[in-house]
C-alpha cells in the first residue's frame, strides 16, 4: 500500500523518501534535496507526480552521485 493511498499528499510522501529520510538519519547535509555542493542524486519521470504518483512507476533518467545512469 502507498502512503498515497491512506491520504497522504503526494509530495508529502515523495519528501518522506528523500529529505525526511536524509533528516532522519542526520545526514540532510549531503542528500535529500538539489542544492549546489549535495549528492547529484536525481531521477525525472514522464509527468507531474505531485498531481499522479503513479508516475513514479516510470522513471526516464536516473543520476547517482553525478553520474547519468539512465537516459
């Protein structure tokens, strides 16, 4: 089950998994947003999954640690 799906907003839970989490663990300073001088850990998806999560499902590009490894 998605977090989604028990009402959850969409963009509530996509930051649970990115920022929360690098908070959580203490470690915000390096990843869990797009800041210069953070982790280029990226990935970009066909839509807007702050209107359908479900985009998530279908991720076009992919950036670890500033390395492209899906194009």
């Amino acid at each position: 089950m998605y977090m989604t799906e028990v009402a959850m907003p969409n963009l509530e839970a996509i930051q649970s998994a990115t920022l929360n989490a690098a908070q959580l663990l203490g470690i915000e300073d390096k990843p869990g947003t797009i800041e210069v001088g953070k982790i280029a850990d990226i990935i970009a998806v066909s839509g807007n999954p702050e209107k359908d999560i479900k985009v998530m499902k279908d991720v076009i590009f992919v950036m670890k640690a500033g390395k492209i490894f899906k194009q």
